[in-house]
C-alpha cells in the first residue's frame, strides 16, 4: 500500500512539462501574431502607400493587433498538448538511444566533435580571410564542412574509445553491465515479463526477434476467438514495454541462414541468443532443455514461479478457501495463490468458506504438487 501512494508523484514532472509547454506555446505564438500585423503595415507603406487598405491598417493597428493576440493565444493552446506529445515521444527516443552507448563513448565521441569543428573552422577560416566579399558563399562552406567534419570526428573518436571503450555501440553486457534478453512467443503472451520490467527485475536490452513477431501476429489474426485474443493483448503489452522509460526494448531482424539445418523459430532464437551472448527468456520446458545443451544461458519463468511457491511441510498450518466438492465423499477443493490444488478431509462443509488446515501429506505429481490436508479450525495458520 505505501508503494501504491507514491505513485502519483511520478506525474509531477509531466505536469511541470505541461504547463511549460502550453506557456512557452502560448507565447510565441502570441508574439509572432502580435508582430504579423506591423509586418503587413510595412509591405503596404512599401508596396501601395497611398491604398485604402495602407489607410485602414494605419488607423487600425492597435485593434487589429489586440486580434491578433487573442487569436494567437487561441491557436497556442489548441497546438500545446500536440507539441507536448511530440516533445514527450522524442524524449523517450533520445533516452532509449543513448542508453544504448556506453559514458566513455558518448565522451570520446563529443570530444571528436569538439574537434571536428576546430578542424572545420580552420578550413573555412581562409575564405573569409581572402573572400570578405562572399559573405553567402563562406557562410554555406563554413556551415558545410562543421557538419562534415563534426560528424566524422564524433563518428572516428567513438571507434578509437579514448578510456579504452571502443567499438562504438557495444552491448551492455561486453561493458560488464546485463546481459540482453530474448523473448520468445510464450513469454510474451503469458503477461508475466511486463510486470517483471515494470518493477525492474528484467535489466538490460529486451530483444524480440522478428519470427516471434510475426508468430504473435499469426495468432492475433487466427479465426479461433481466444487465440485471436492473446495474440492481440501480446501486441498491446509490447506496446506498453515499448512506451515504459526504463525498458530498452528492440524489434531485431533475423537473417535465415542457408546453410542451417533447422529454421524453426526456436532454433533461430537459441542461435541467435547464443551469437550476442543473451539470455533466452521462455516459458516452454522443452525450448528450456535445448537452449541450455546448446550452451545458452536461460530464464523459464514457469520454473521461477515454482521456485517462489510456499513450502509446506506435513504439520504446517495455513488458511485456505474451499471452491468446490472433491471426487470422494466429503472432500473439498481449495488452491494457494500459486495454483497448487489443496484436497481437504471433510471439507465439503465448509463450501465458500475459508477455513485453516493442517497439511497432512504431499504428493508430486506430472502436474505439479497435491496437498492433502485436514480441518484444524481452532489452530493459527503457521504459514501466510
């Protein structure tokens, strides 16, 4: 709950760029209609002087002015949250960019820029000296060669790496940072891995290969209605990883090998995962066992959550609530939050009721743990 109250805060700095933004609008936009009209009196003292319509501005210029004004203030307040979007969405373009680059990079590479430009204002320096009189054309060369030279000096000193971080974009992971993740279909329709980004459990690159793309949009454009309907929610939740700040989420192209063997979607994804070095994310068992034969470090969410399941043991207390009859006489049905089915000894009475039970034995089954417990009402829970 003391989480859930700090979130609005983090609206704070969208409202101060809102207002900014509708203020800084507003008022150009009020200053340029406030000079248009100046302008259209000076074209007419210019143009036709003595015409009625040079009269009628001349006599009329504070009024029409005013008009303006409001009319520019108008047109500035409609324009903001369009330029207020415009500005939040190349924010997160610029952030996801520059995460990309390593400090020491985005450093060798300002300081090659620096240069470049002292290089290109040498260059265009003579023209000036000897041309003074082609002022457009040693203007036009000077701002030629600052691009030209600017860019190639960002561009050389990122591959030279002045604190011995070349290469220019290297993966977090080659910089000692987290390895890039992998997702596959499973994953993605499952919704899990948004909440695991969400709360920063999942760092580094988030990768999806462009066949789980395309399998996810297959399955969004099935004639089978819940199909249909998971693929069109994996389509919105990328979305939603797309828009968060803190996600570096990429659309990445695989390129079919000819000389492959198997160009299944999972082994285009373990041979890939395995080339940069990743880590797969999945939820597929068998997808898990190939990956790691094939030497590729893997996260099986399904296996994660079993991990984080509550252990019982035979004599642990814990409070349940009964949903239904069980197969034998008496029994009821009830499950923990992670699912695991709890068979509770004469349990049928106390159908929509929770109840506290002793844990009796535990099976493991192909579907996972089967808990037999029985009624121990007038006990505390042991486990929570």
């Amino acid at each position: 709950m003391e989480f859930r109250k700090h979130l609005p805060q983090r609206q704070t700095p969208v409202s101060v760029l809102s207002a900014t933004v509708k203020i800084l609008t507003v008022t150009a936009f009020v200053m340029f209609f406030n000079y248009v009209p100046r302008v259209v009196q000076r074209l007419y003292h210019v143009t036709r002087p003595s015409s009625p319509s040079a009269k009628y501005m001349n006599d009329n210029l504070e009024y029409i002015s005013i008009a303006c004004v409001v009319l520019g203030a108008f047109i500035g307040m409609g324009l903001s949250s369009q330029l207020e979007n415009a500005l939040l969405q190349l924010h997160r373009q610029i952030g996801q960019w520059l995460r990309r680059y390593s400090p020491q990079v985005m450093a060798s590479s300002s300081i090659g820029v620096v240069v470049g430009l002292i290089f290109a204002m040498l260059i265009s320096m003579p023209v000036h000296l000897f041309f003074p009189e082609q002022r457009t054309a040693g203007f036009l060369i000077a701002v030629s060669c600052a691009v030209v030279f600017g860019y190639l000096g960002g561009l050389m000193f990122s591959r030279l790496g002045l604190w011995g971080q070349g290469g220019g974009a290297a993966p977090a992971f080659a910089r000692g940072g987290a390895a890039p993740k992998v997702l596959d279909s499973s994953v993605i329709i499952d919704g899990r891995i948004y909440k695991l980004c969400k709360e920063h459990f999942i760092e580094g690159r988030i990768l999806i290969p462009s066949p789980v793309l395309n399998e996810i949009q297959h399955i969004a454009d099935d004639s089978d209605n819940v199909r249909k309907q998971r693929g069109r929610n994996a389509l919105s939740l990328i979305e939603q990883m797309r828009d968060m700040d803190d996600v570096m989420l990429e659309v990445v192209e695989l390129r079919r090998e000819k000389d492959s063997f198997d160009d299944s979607v999972d082994a285009q994804l373990v041979a890939y995962a395995k080339s940069i070095g990743g880590v797969l994310v999945t939820n597929d068992f068998n997808l898990t066992k190939v990956a790691e034969l094939r030497g590729v470090r893997v996260y099986n969410l399904n296996i994660l959550a079993n991990e984080f399941r509550k252990t019982l043991l035979p004599g642990d207390t814990v409070e349940v609530h009964v949903v239904k009859y069980g197969k034998e006489g008496g029994q009821g049905i009830a499950y923990l939050d992670d699912g695991t089915m709890v068979v509770v000894e004469s349990g049928d009475k106390f159908i929509g009721e929770s109840v506290v039970v002793e844990v009796s034995s535990i099976m493991q089954t192909v579907a996972g743990r089967l808990i037999f417990a029985r009624v121990a009402s007038n006990r505390e829970p042991t486990v929570q």
